[in-house]
C-alpha cells in the first residue's frame, strides 16, 4: 500500500525520531480504514533502534519482562481498547513507567475513534491519523488500479473518499475499466450505502430512538460535521438528558459522530423513507429559526424535479440579508440546481453555489460546480460568471496564465460593467506572472477609442505629461500614451486600472489621485474585496499605514463574513505591508497565519506568496535552513503555475541570507540576474526592492562598478514614493559608491533619513556599514559608537547572525561589544539560542509534539527536529523532560525567551 503511505511513513519516521530523545508513548488513533495497522507496520520497519515487539491481550507479563532488557525497544499494540479492563489497566501503568523514567521504550497503541477513549488510556498523548493528501490519494488509485484511470474520474474517486484510504480502494474495486477510463458513467453516488457498510464493517448499530439518522440528516443537509444537539433531540422526540448512541459525542450544544465515515454510513445505508422522514422532522423542529435551514430540510425531503421548492431554497439562500454563512449557502444552492428541471435555471444556481463555495474556501468544489454549469443552453453571461469564477480559482491555485486567459474570455462574453471587473481579473493574473506588456493590454482603457501601443514597464519617469520620454528609457521601447480623458466618477475599478495602469507606464503623478480615490473608497466599506484593492493600491503608492489597516479590516471582515478565501489574501497583504515597513517579524507572524489559512483554502498561489515572506522574514533573523526551506517552497510553486513575484522575492531573500552570513560574494551572484536589465530580470514591481542589497553585496565583494548603474534607476524608485524606505536606502547605496571626501555625509544624511521610518533593521544596516567604513580610515571612536548602534539595532530586531557581523567588526576595532541585555540581566541558557530554537522550545516545554510545532510555525518537522536538536546541544540538555525544567525555571525567575 505504498500509494497511501507515503505521508504516513514520513510521519512515522518523524515521531519515532521525536519519541528517540527520550522514549515515549503515543496512541494513534483515527476512524475506520484510515490504516492504524499499517501505520504500526510502517513502524516496526523504519524502527532500527532495536528490537520490535508486537504484544497481544494476554502479553502484559511479557511486556514488562521486555522493558528489563538494556537498549532500545518498540512495543507495538494493536486494538487496545479491545482489550479487557484489567489488561488495559496494566497497559496503562506499563506506559506511564516509560514516560516517568528513563527506560529507552518507544510504546505505540492504536485505538478506534468511532466510540468513547477507554478510560484507562485516556490521559495519554494522542497522534490522529487525518485524512490522506491530494498526492497521496492519486497515488494510491494509480498503484491500485488494474487500468488506466481518466483525471475526472480520479478526482471524483478522491472527493468521494474524503481521504479514507480504504474507502478510496473500495471505490475503486468497484469500478470497471470502462467506468475508471471514463468511457461509463459512474454509479450515483459513488459512495453509497453498500460501500460505506462494507468499509465499517460490523460497526453500525441499531438506532432504535432515530437519534444516529436524525443527527446524520442534520450534518449531511449543512455539509457540518456537527449539529444543533437541541434541533436534533426535538426532531427525534428525545429528552434534553437523553442518552446517547456510543457514536455520538456531546459538546457546547452540539452532536457530532465521532467519525465522519460513520456518520455517512448511518445515513447511506437507511431507507430513502427514512431520510426524507428525518429531514422532515428537522424542518418541522427548526421552525422559527433561521429561513434558510427548515427550508433546506424540506428541499432534502422532496424527490427531484420540485421547482417550487428549488426556487424558494435558491431565493433565501441568496437574500443578502441572511446571515448564513457561504458554506450553508453553497449546500442550499446546490439542492436547489438539483431540484430545479430548466437546464439554464440549474446552470445559474451551480454558478452561484460555486461562488459561494469558493468564498467558504473550497475550491476544488467550486470547479466541480462549475463544470456542472455548462450546458448547451448556458446563457452567455452564466458562461461569463463562470470563467471569472475559474480565473479567481486559478489565480489562487493554479497557472496563473491561465487564469488571465478565463478572465479575458468572461470580459468577452459580459456586459460592459461585469466585463470591467474580469479585464481587472486578467491584469491581476499578468502582474502575478509578472508580463507587464499583458498587464497592461488588460488595463487598456474601454472608454476611449485610441489604440495605445504598449511596452515593458519603464523605470525613468516621462519627463513631458502624457508621453513616456521612450529615448532615455532604460527598457529601450516606446511606452506609449496614457489616457487624458478621466474615468467615470465613482466607479473604483476604472480607478484602480487608470492607477495601475499609470504605475506599469512609470507615470507615478498620474497614478496617485486614482489610486488615491481607491484606498478611500475602500476603507469607507466594509466589502472584503473592495478592502483587498485598498490595500493593494495602498502598497502601489507606498502607503504602508493604509495598506495594514485595509489589510487588518479586510480580514476581520472576511471572518465576519466566513469568507475563507478571502483571509489568505488579507494576511497576505497584511504581511507585505509589514515587510514594507521594516516590521519583519510582525510580517512573520501574519505570513504563518496566511499559510495555515491558504493551505486549508487549498490556495498553493498565496500560500507561494506567504512562504516568500517568511523566506525574506528569516532572512533577517539569520535562520539559513528556513530560508532554503521557504524559498524552495515558494519556488516549487511558482515554477509550476508562473508566479514571477513569488519567485523573485525568495531568490531575493537566499540571498539576504548570504549577504547576513558574510558572504558577498555568492550574494551578489544571485542578484545579479534578478536586478540587471535582460531576460532574466526579477519580477517588474519587487526587483528593485533587492537593488541595495545587489549594492551592498557588489561593493563588499570589491565589484562597485557592477551597481553604479543600477543607483540611478533606484533613484528614480525612490523619487517616486512608493517605498518608505527607499530614500535613505539611496543614500546609503550612494555612500558604498562615492569615493572618501563624500561618502561620510551620505552616510550621515541616511542616517538622518532613516529616522523617519520605523523599522530597526535598515537603520542598523546603515550604521553597520558606516561603522566599517570608519573603521577602515583607522577613525575607531566614531566606529566603535556606530558599529555598537548596529549590533543594538538588530539584537532588537533579532538579527543575530547580522548582530555578529557588528560584534566581529568591533573586536577587529580593538573594543569588545557590551554584553547583551539578556545577558547581563541573567537571562539564563535559554539566551543562547536563536529566535526560531526559543519558539520552538516553548513549544515544546508546552508538550506539543514535534509534527503540532511544526503547524504551528508553518514549517516541516524535519525542521522542527533538526532546531530541537540543536536546542540539547546548546542546552546540553538530553531530553525534552529537562528542557521543560529548564524552561519552567527560567520562567519563574523572569528570563526573557
């Protein structure tokens, strides 16, 4: 079964390497066919620490009879809360011996999820195995499939699985080759009650009182995994107090099985009568609730076709004044296209379904609703709504060319208004994949008539209103006219195409006012997407302090709304922002956040972007394997779908990372390419964002004549006010190149224009690279003040590797730095670490596992085990037992982590 233990082998290997430090116990868990015996399987053979014993009910004596034996020892029990009382009472005093004392026994137990946790076992750690990934799942159909297997049939097989691998392989038994080549139609469902028996085997009870189907109907009709525990026990005529089915558990007011594989059994294998009795039921107790809920019971109660009952389900579900979330509405419209018998009717109601699924943040449904809008009969404008929808889908996860080629198709089917947005949609596309020349050919503006010819984004200001001064232009081309007819009043997408527009023609005075006109309209709402252009056009014109809040309100109102989708791009912005302002670890901390959210959006675009920001953000604190790590996450994905900004930003932040460890050189190798005029220059709008790096790097590894040029472009960057930091980054690039008689007052001068931006890490960049100039014209007093400023500065910022150029630079002075704070203050062992390892160890010192740190901070658990193994060697710590010690001490005498 290697297809599906792919992940789950990774994830084996990681645990034993965490429970190695010390021994452990873990009980792995998870619902029927998820693979717990295989998961043991995998264990034993990846396990070369010693010997592996697999213990049975009547084994306990044997076991403890192990545990006397020297070196170390994997114990494997399969079933335990099959076990009898008595045994599992001895299992649970053998597994608390190996977490109290030293004993190198690794201790695994598997134990259902489908009914209560034994008592006995139930204070002990948890790992659940979750459903299986994308990947895994396709690999595991192509391994077992006995013939070719079409990628809609695959897909679909996937869905329907919902990650349980061994219903994915009963799904595929039961196909043909004709079926899983895609030439016969699938069985429907795919997964009906027959299948979903057999994988449960003999686990379903009866349900005598209805309370299993009740609260099955009620999950399946809102797509939840849990439901109103009051709604279901009026419905089934239960008592408040009722007791419940060994499936079900009770919290907060709400009832959910305890494996979502056999609520979906309960609910396949009952009667048809029975179902619709049950969501009959629940309409009836739901009376006076919410509209869209009763409404959507009885709409599971009728057989199809039933218009009346469709066209009311889609009307409430689409009133947006009701506060159903886009989830609930996405379900509501999907059984009123299934109800609803006019072709073009169903095709616009999977159209708006597959909007609302989207917003919910599924989009691999959106696309599957999408595909079931199209018919010979779609009206254009359905068609059109569905290739924007396609294009938003793609632009998020997937080749962003193809995105701006769904949006191009939509603005030609639309209606002028409609067609607006999807031509602002393509331009999206092509900034993302950075093509200035089809940025701006979307851009072109529809209320004139003049054909304008187009040309690569300039980076020399036009000198003459109105016309791009092409003959000293360093792009070489004509950049055309700009439009002198201004847009419609009041209409925010023609002024975010005029400012963008303006922006890529190198026309900064002419981009303000619309760009301008579009971050206050924006923060004059509360529309998520209307706030997501106010922060964008924020960042277009430098705007920091704009782009956060748009940013900040743009992701509370996208939680407000349960727009999912939505969060990812908020933090997204939000993040960038920060970066923009020099707040680095503040931009850290929404780019993790970003991530979890992009992942759980299936948004691999935007969690590229937020990879890009945590590579750029480690960069500074000096953390080289999280730099290669992120970098190389954010580069897999834009390589596959064309995301030039993603993949110019991580190249920029490897070689930070080169330039903080004191390696010029190969710093200056890696931004040449992206920061030179050709073929292979980074992304229009961040390359020249790393121009003082490339400087810096140029003139440290003794090749200034290679940056000369580029400082007069940058330059005219920083003339523009786009990026807050970038006049006293000019100065300071200046200073590298100027000669001795006027390099000390550019170096003063950026100093000066430093103090008025926040952000400690540029300023101490100037200081340090001042203090080594005055270094080396033997002026050490005047050194030693700047070169100490520095070291503070990124000490403050938690720059270490960058703190100890500072420090290096002053013992070479002749002065050895102060002692930091957190050393002269006592601050303990836990001082010696770097920012990640602190993280990382009060999270551990917490008890999380290895594999919940790693979520947590949004890296691999490789990562996480090579960090805590570099924490006990710093620590000189043998075990996470006497790293929580040590932790809990520091705390209480106030150490600083």
């Amino acid at each position: 079964m290697t297809g599906h233990t792919t992940a789950r082998q990774r994830l084996t290997a990681e645990l034993l390497d965490a429970l190695r430090t010390d021994g452990g116990v873990r009980v792995v868990t998870g619902e029927p066919g998820c693979g717990r015996t295989t998961f043991l399987d995998h264990a034993a053979r990846l396990f070369r620490g010693g010997p592996v014993r697999h213990v049975r009910a009547d084994g306990v004596r044997e076991l403890d009879e192990a545990l006397r034996t020297a070196g170390p020892l994997l114990v494997c029990v399969d079933d335990a809360d099959l076990w009898d009382a008595p045994s599992r009472a001895a299992l649970a005093r053998t597994a608390a011996r190996i977490r109290e004392t030293a004993v190198r026994t690794t201790l695994l137990l598997t134990v259902a999820n489908h009914r209560p946790p034994p008592p006995e076992l139930a204070d002990l750690p948890v790992l659940r195995l979750g459903p299986l990934a994308l990947g895994d799942a396709a690999l595991l159909i192509r391994e077992r499939a006995d013939s070719a297997v079409d990628p809609a049939v695959r897909e679909e097989l996937i869905s329907a699985a919902e990650g349980n691998p061994a219903l994915l392989l009963a799904l595929v038994r039961r196909l043909s080759p004709d079926q899983l080549g895609g030439r016969r139609a699938l069985p429907r469902p795919p997964a009906d009650g027959e299948v979903l028996a057999d994988v449960a085997g003999d686990r379903l009870p009866g349900d005598p009182r209805g309370l299993l189907l009740t609260t099955a109907a009620a999950a399946r009709a809102t797509g939840e995994e849990e439901a109103d525990a009051a709604l279901v026990l009026r419905a089934a005529h239960a008592a408040a107090n009722a007791p419940l089915p060994d499936l079900l558990t009770r919290g907060e007011g709400r009832l959910r099985f305890r494996s979502a594989l056999m609520a979906r059994a309960v609910y396949a294998t009952a009667s048809s009568e029975d179902r619709r009795a049950a969501h009959l039921a629940l309409a009836e107790a739901a009376t006076g609730q919410e509209d869209l809920l009763p409404l959507l019971h009885r709409a599971w109660a009728v057989s199809a076709p039933a218009p009346t009952v469709a066209a009311s389900l889609a009307a409430a579900a689409t009133d947006p004044s009701s506060p159903a979330p886009p989830a609930l509405r996405r379900r509501a419209l999907t059984r009123a296209a299934d109800l609803t018998p006019d072709e073009a009717e169903r095709a616009r109601r999977h159209l708006a379904a597959a909007e609302q699924a989207l917003l919910a943040g599924h989009a691999a449904d959106a696309l599957r609703l999408l595909d079931r809008a199209r018919g010979r009969s779609t009206p254009a404008a359905v068609r059109g709504g569905a290739e924007i929808l396609r294009g938003a889908v793609l632009l998020a996860d997937g080749p962003v060319e193809d995105a701006r080629e769904s949006f191009l198709l939509a603005a030609d089917l639309l209606p002028p208004p409609a067609a607006a947005r999807a031509t602002l949609g393509a331009a999206d596309a092509a900034w993302s994949a950075g093509d200035p020349t089809a940025c701006l050919s979307a851009l072109a503006p529809t209320h004139t008539p003049r054909t304008l010819p187009l040309a690569e984004a300039c980076v020399r200001v036009p000198k003459q209103p109105g016309s791009c001064d092409a003959p000293t232009c360093r792009c070489g081309r004509s950049c055309g006219t700009l439009p002198t007819n201004p847009p419609p009043d009041g209409d925010p997408s023609s002024d975010h195409r005029d400012g963008m527009r303006a922006v890529l023609l190198a026309r900064f005075d002419l981009a303000a006012t619309p760009l301008r006109r579009v971050v206050e309209n924006g923060l004059h709402g509360t529309d998520p997407d209307h706030l997501l252009r106010s922060a964008a056009a924020a960042l277009m014109l430098g705007d920091v302090t704009s782009a956060r809040r748009a940013g900040a309100r743009a992701l509370a109102a996208a939680r407000t709304s349960g727009s999912a989708a939505l969060e990812p791009r908020a933090l997204e912005y939000l993040a960038y922002a920060e970066l923009r302002a020099g707040r680095h670890q503040l931009a850290r901390t929404h780019a993790e956040e970003g991530l979890r959210a992009a992942e759980r959006a299936g948004q691999r675009n935007t969690a590229a972007h937020h990879h890009a920001v945590l590579a750029l953000a480690a960069s500074i604190e000096g953390e080289a394997d999280l730099v290669a790590e992120h970098a190389e996450e954010a580069l897999r994905t834009a390589r596959r779908h064309g995301l030039a900004q993603a993949a110019t930003l991580a190249h920029w932040a490897a070689a930070r990372a080169d330039l903080g460890a004191g390696r010029p050189r190969e710093a200056a190798q890696r931004l040449g390419p992206l920061v030179r005029p050709g073929a292979r220059r980074g992304h229009f709008a961040v390359w020249m964002l790393a121009v003082p790096c490339f400087v810096e790097a140029a003139a440290s590894a003794g090749r200034p004549q290679h940056a000369a040029a580029l400082v007069e472009d940058f330059a005219l960057w920083a003339a523009c006010g786009a990026d807050p930091q970038a006049p006293s980054q000019l100065l300071r690039c200046r200073a590298l190149l100027a000669g001795p008689d006027t390099a000390d007052e550019l170096y003063l001068s950026a100093l000066d224009r430093h103090d008025d931006t926040v952000g400690d890490f540029e300023r101490a960049r100037t200081e340090l690279l001042y203090g080594k100039w005055l270094r080396r014209r033997r002026r050490l007093r005047e050194a030693r003040t700047r070169l100490e400023e520095a070291r503070l500065g990124f000490e403050r910022c938690g720059a270490p590797l960058w703190a100890q150029q500072a420090a290096a630079e002053l013992r070479a002075g002749g002065a050895a730095p102060n002692p930091a704070p957190a050393a002269s203050s006592g601050a303990g062992d836990l001082a010696r670490l770097t920012p990640q390892q602190l993280r990382i160890a009060r999270y551990v010192a917490a008890g999380a596992t290895n594999r919940e740190v790693a979520l947590s901070l949004s890296v691999s658990t490789r990562t996480v085990d090579y960090h805590l193994r570099n924490v006990f060697a710093t620590l000189g710590l043998r075990s996470r037992v006497e790293l929580v010690r040590l932790v809990e001490q520091e705390e209480k005498t106030g150490a600083r982590l």
